[in-house]
C-alpha cells in the first residue's frame, strides 16, 4: 500500500514540476529582459491553477493504482498512457512557445482551426523552423515520458484490499474539489493567476495544457454567429445606429479633468427605485437623481454581471450566449474607459469585496487599464465572512473613501462594484420586512453615506461620481417580458457636476463610455458601440437589451421581447414591431461578426 501511495504521490509531483519548467522556458524564449524574481512571482502565482491540472492526468494512475489492489495490471498499460501524456504535454509546451510570439496570447483551441489550411499556417515560418520544432518536440516527448514512467509500477494485489478500496473513495471527493479550485463561487479558470500590469507575466502564469483544454468545449460556440441576413442588408438596417464622434455635446461638467468615481450597483434595476414607482428603498438615489444629471432612460444591455460590466467599462453590447469577460483572448482587445483615460494620466483602481477570479473578472480588469486592484483576499478574515458572497458593501465604501482621502494623484479613477443586494439578501441592517427590498435599501444607505462623507472632503469639488447597476433583477413578475426589468438608474453627482440635468433619451449602459469621454474631451473612436448621449449626433435614440434566449428593442416607436429559441415574439408595444426584430437581428449579427474578427 504505501508503495502506491509513494508513486502517485511523484506522479503528481512530476506532472507539477513539468508546468513549473515548462514556465521557465517559455519566459526564456518569448520574453525580454526578465529576472529570476520574475520567474518566482510568475511560479506562484500560476500554481494554483498547476495543481488543479495537474489532478486532471493524476486520474488515470489513481485508477490503476485502485484497481491493481484486487488485480495485477501490466506495467505496459501505465507506459501506454503515460506516452499519451507526453505527447499531450509536449504538443502544448512547443505549441504555446512557438506560437506566443505571433499570437502575443496563450495556447487555445483557436489554433485547431489552422489545421483546416496548413499550408497558408506554415507559410510564415521557414521549413528550417518547423524541422527544428518538429525535434523539439520529439525530444520532449521522451524526456516527459521518461520523467512519468521512472518509478516502479509493478504492483502486486494486497490483502487489505478493501481497505485500500475504501480510502481511495474517500480520497475522490479532494480530488475534485481540487480540480475544480475549492468550494468558493468561482472554478478554477485562467483569470486566477492574472497578477501583473505586465501581460506578458500574466499570461507566463497561465498553464497552457488547462488553457488549451478549458477552450475546447467553447471552440465551436462560445462566440454564436448570428447570420440572419446578408451584409448588406446588416449594413442598412445599422447604418447611422453607432456614431462614434462627438459634436456639439451639452457640457454636463465643471471640468475635462475630473477625479471619477464609478458605483456599479450589483442587480439594481429601476424597479427598486422611484423610476419603478418604489421611492420607499432607494430614499438616497432618488435624492441624488435630483441633485445631478439623470439619465432617465437608461437600459442595461443584458442580465449579468461579467457581461453587464463589459458593457459598461468597455462599451461593448452583450451577447445572449458569449460571455466576453470569460474569454481572455477577446476581452483584452476590447477598449475600456479605464485604458482610454490611463492615457491622459489617471491612474484606476478598481474594488470588490468578492472573489476577482469569478467569472475570469481579474484577467478582465487587469488586462484593461487598472492599476491596482483590491478585492475579497485584501481583507482580514472576519472581513471576508461579513456576507455571502465576501466582504459587505458598507466596509467596502469606507476602504474606498480611507484611500479617496489618501490620494496622492493628480488624476485617477476607482471602480466599485457592489455585492450585497444579491441573493441570499444577507445585510447587517433590517429596514423593511421583504428582505429582497432590504438588501437594495441597505446599499441605497451605504452609497448615501458614502457621499455624504465625501461631500466632506476636498476632493468633492473635482470629482464625478457615475452610479448605475450591472443589470436589473427578475422579482414581483418583473423579467424580460416587462420593460422595467431592463429599466435602470444612470447618475452623475459630485461636484464637478455642472447642474442638475434629466437627460430623457434612450439610451444603454453601454453608451456611458463615449459619453463620459466626450466629456472629458478624450477620443472614443475604438468604442464602436458606444454613442454620445450628449452628443448632437445621437440621433437616434435606441435601446439593446439580451439574454439568454432574448433580445429586445426599444426606441420611440414602441419595443418589442423576442425569443431566439423559440423564434416568436415574447411582448410587443406599438405598430413598428416587426422593424425592431429585424433591428435587434441585425444589431446580434454586427456585434458578433465584430467579436469575432477582434
């Protein structure tokens, strides 16, 4: 018994040693100017995801190993597989490494595709390059194959066998929380051993077998094309719907050079608010609404937090299917406001009291302009257990405001996004009896609080603060059958506002980017779906919503709730339906043939 337990226990050892040398030598070949503390910090941080790989090819040996207790199993069979891994392992170390340079992002199933036309794959590189690989790659096979088959497999049955039995089930449950990363919210993904501002560290850190593997099952779906009509019939129902420019834009603020602070309100849709006939939860946001500019008719472009902050830091409308957040290699083409204004000199910070790698969140962020990150791990433990989901939202306004008093720069913005008002609703305070409306009056208090406390500060004449939510909430028969449930808040307070302004256009989450960069006097070309709302060449003011299975329109003509699944129309209001389906229709097919081509 303690034989086997010794061989899985190199076994494992071994395939992490691998992934850890594999990351040297990556860093030598595709980096410059790098340092042994660089290739530590780089180790650490990807281990987590090392180990969890790890455990995927440890399955077969544990296997074997259980079943040779009752039977002998010929050493052949592990030498078999262990080839097998030797060639999986060696085809992604030399595939990654080669590739890096060209690609500039790690390993993934996007590579299959250029099997269909090798000829045109290989016509960059010179058959002197690929001779060379080739035997790179041959050597590593066996090296690999030699390091996993090196110790003795010649086990013979014992006789406590079904005790052996019994512990290696008990032994599966740690296996596949370990494969799976914990018991936190968040499995195991790639934005976990994001870091570094240094994309090139980051993507050091990622594991190319678990990059190539976990990109497998989205290959063929995860980006949906959406081919409903021909191009040119695309082109004309959108032409004129995105402008990028920004000409004669209504001057909302008292300066092009604002300190910006950014409240994304975890779930609050409009229903919470007065613009849902409840003034009752939200007192405080209703005050603000009257104190800055309103964007009464705002909408959120979808009904989740990875995809509803992508539409708000990038610009970028949703998709029903495709999360951009969860797919690294997309993501980080997308502009943000946090890179636009990096470029002016702001220096962005971004806040959640929740754990960073859920959703690939932390590769999203790091990889679009922020400088420094602060989240769940950054507090104490008591703190990180105040609520459900990790540090509660009133703790997290005072770490906000302690480091808005510390400032230093001259120019900088900082990003919360709240998590409180989500289910299980578990606040510290008791204001109203139906607990979901609790939890959404228990963030109004806090974001209340906090800007009375920052009215306080010297930094309140110069600052902007944007407050709107990631996406509305399905409760009360509000869904996407109802306009309300996209309906959201969208404010602008602080004192670099200029004067209270209801600003009544339709409009989407999505159009914050060019609009706050319009007024800011910075560019937002590369925003290609974000229009100035302020601008006077908004003119036509529309809404986009998605979900799963729906899209949904609205501008002045009425709106209309379509399911894709389905293909039949879920609501409509006005005579000028059947134009909106095919407007959303088309909106689906150049976004996505957009994301497909970044």
């Amino acid at each position: 018994m303690k034989e086997r337990v010794i061989y899985l226990l190199k076994y494992y050892l071994v395939t992490i040693a691998l992934f850890v040398v594999a990351k040297g030598v990556f860093m030598l070949a595709c980096g410059d100017a790098l340092s042994i503390g660089d290739y530590a910090t780089v180790v650490w941080h990807g281990l987590s995801l090392d180990l969890s790989t790890a455990l995927y090819f440890f399955g077969v040996p544990f296997l074997l190993t259980t079943v040779s207790l009752w039977v002998r199993i010929p050493r052949y069979v592990y030498l078999i597989y262990n080839g097998v891994v030797a060639i999986a392992f060696a085809l992604a170390f030399v595939a990654d490494t080669s590739l890096y340079p060209f690609w500039h992002f790690k390993l993934d199933a996007s590579c299959l595709q250029y099997l269909e036309t090798p000829t045109e794959a290989m016509a960059s590189v010179t058959t002197w390059y690929l001779l060379g690989r080739l035997i790179l790659l041959l050597i590593l096979v066996l090296l690999i194959w030699v390091a996993l088959s090196w110790w003795r497999t010649h086990f013979k049955p014992v006789r406590h066998r079904l005790l052996g039995t019994l512990g290696a089930l008990l032994l599966i449950g740690p296996i596949i929380i370990g494969i799976r990363g914990g018991l936190g919210e968040s499995t195991t993904n790639i934005g976990q051993v994001y870091f570094s501002q240094n994309q090139f560290l980051n993507h050091a850190a990622v594991n190319p077998v678990f990059s190539f593997l976990s990109s497998l099952g989205k290959s063929g779906s995860y980006i949906v094309g959406y081919d409903y009509m021909t191009d040119e019939e695309c082109r004309q129902l959108t032409d004129g719907l995105y402008y990028t420019d920004s000409t004669g834009a209504d001057t909302l603020l008292t300066t092009q050079r604002p300190n910006i602070v950014l409240i994304v309100m975890e779930s609050c849709g409009g229903q919470f608010t007065a613009i849902g006939g409840h003034p009752e939860i939200t007192p405080r946001l209703n005050q603000l609404a009257s104190e800055g500019v309103s964007f009464s008719e705002c909408y959120a472009n979808s009904w989740r937090t990875d995809k509803g902050m992508v539409s708000i830091l990038s610009g970028y409308p949703a998709f029903p299917v495709t999360s951009i957040m969860k797919v690294p290699e997309k993501s980080r083409k997308m502009p943000s406001i946090a890179h636009s204004l990096q470029q002016v000199g702001y220096h962005n910070a971004f806040y959640y009291g929740g754990d960073i790698n859920f959703t690939n969140m932390r590769s999203y962020v790091l990889g679009t302009g922020y400088d420094q990150l602060l989240w769940k791990s950054d507090f104490s433990s008591e703190e990180q257990k105040t609520c459900q989901w990790g540090v509660r939202d009133d703790i997290m306004f005072d770490t906000l405001l302690r480091d808005i008093k510390a400032e230093k720069g001259n120019h900088w913005m900082k990003t919360l996004l709240t998590l409180s008002s989500h289910e299980p609703w578990d606040v510290p305070t008791k204001v109203l009896d139906d607990e979901v409306y609790n939890a959404f009056n228990y963030l109004d208090q806090c974001i209340g609080r906090f800007i009375d406390d920052l009215r306080k500060t010297p930094v309140w004449q110069n600052t902007l603060v944007v407050i709107l939510p990631d996406h509305g909430y399905r409760y009360q028969g509000i869904d996407e059958a109802t306009r309300l449930y996209n309906h959201i808040p969208m404010l602008w307070v602080g004192g670099a506002v200029k004067q209270p302004i209801v600003i009544d256009r339709l409009c989407n989450q999505s159009d914050l980017a060019a609009t706050l960069l319009g007024q800011l006097g910075i560019a937002h070309d590369d925003f290609t779906f974000s229009r100035d709302v302020a601008s006077s060449s908004y003119r036509y003011p529309m809404a986009y919503h998605n979900s799963t299975s729906c899209v949904s329109v609205y501008d002045s003509t009425g709106w209309m709730a379509y399911d894709l699944d389905a293909n039949s129309m879920i609501t409509q209001e006005g005579d000028d339906s059947e134009r909106l389906l095919r407007l959303s229709k088309a909106i689906l097919q150049l976004t996505s043939h957009d994301l497909k081509n970044k």
